[in-house]
C-alpha cells in the first residue's frame, strides 16, 4: 500500500529550502520554520485556509517564500539550543496560527520515546487523513541519517511492504523515502518526536 500528498511545489522544488534563506541564523537554523511555512502553504493551497499564507498558495514562489519565512521567524526563531523539543515547535506554530486568525487547526506532540509500532501507526494516519508530519529527529545511531541529525523535516507519504514500512521525506527542497523503523530507532536516549495534526469541521 502506497499513499502520497499532493504537496507543495516552490518554483519546481518539493517545499521550501533553508538554503534560499539570507539571514545567517536562518540559513543554518531554520528547518522548523521551514516545515511550519510549508505546512501553512499547503494549508492555504490543499485546504483552503487562505489566512495562513499571505500570498498565493497554488503558485508559491521563492521570492514570496523567502518573504513568508520572515514572517515566521518570530514564532519559531533558531535558538542555540535549537528548537529541540516537540513543546517549542507547538508554541510557535499554534503562536503563529492563532495571529493569522486560523481557529480550525489542531497540533499535538508524539514523542520518540514512544513504541515504534504506535509510531507507525500514527504516520499511517496523519497521511491517510491529508496531513503532512513535522519530524524531528536529534542524534542517530546510524550515519545514513547524519543528514537529519538535529533536524525538523516534513513526511508526506507512506510506502508499506509485508515487513517493511517506508515514509517520504522532504528537507532541502528534495524528496527521500527512509526506512520508518530505521529512522524511529535512534539508539540513543534522547529522542525527538513528530507533531500530529487535525482539523475541526
């Protein structure tokens, strides 16, 4: 079983970059306002919440997201720390929703020190129902994944196999599918987590 979004398309790049940025601290640090601006745009564009994106969400261009990014900066702003915990990310994006006078969005964190199963579980789910996933994942036992070390990313789709489960992942304005399990299973003790999302109709 295979399940994709239709997701959001940044003058041909799958979401936004941090590396279209020209402020230093968000070049090196904007990840999680990276996935925040893109969950807003494809809000706006898939569902029709116009308010959360100032410009227009069906045809998003650099220029306008470079724009949009600033805007977001202030509720998930990079810190020396990072925006290390799945409580911060909330903060900012509820923040963000809340002055942009959206009222029908719900966020809620999902630890990684949950059960991988449950994980999967919740992965299916969000995709199934049109949401993609902000991840986050801190260090990682596995240098196959040193390029999401410290890092939010956006998942937007799901590949299942008999005994495998795989998740697409979007970072950098590239598309990746990595090995759900491989990617829950950080072999360290401190964990990140994802934000599942819902909406009131």
């Amino acid at each position: 079983m295979k399940k994709e979004l239709d997701y959001i398309s940044v003058e041909g790049s799958p979401g936004g970059n941090q590396d279209w940025f020209l402020d230093p601290f968000m070049k090196g640090g904007g990840c999680a306002a990276v996935t925040a601006c893109d969950l807003c745009i494809y809000f706006a564009a898939r569902r029709g919440l116009e308010e959360l994106y100032p410009y227009d969400a069906k045809h998003p261009d650099k220029k306008d997201y470079i724009q949009f990014s600033k805007k977001m900066k202030p509720y998930l702003r990079p810190r020396l720390q990072g925006i290390d915990t799945t409580e911060i990310y909330l903060e900012g994006i509820r923040a963000y929703w809340k002055d942009a006078g959206c009222q029908v969005l719900l966020a809620e964190g999902f630890q990684g020190t949950e059960a991988y199963d449950k994980a999967k579980e919740a992965v299916k789910g969000q995709i199934d129902m049109e949401f993609p996933i902000p991840f986050l994942t801190l260090h990682h036992k596995n240098p196959r994944m040193k390029e999401y070390v410290w890092h939010w990313f956006n998942l937007v789709g799901y590949e299942a196999y008999e005994d495998e489960f795989y998740v697409k992942a979007v970072t950098y304005g590239e598309m990746e599918w990595l090995n759900l399990k491989e990617l829950w299973d950080t072999g360290v003790e401190r964990k990140g987590g994802m934000i599942l999302l819902g909406e009131i109709r």
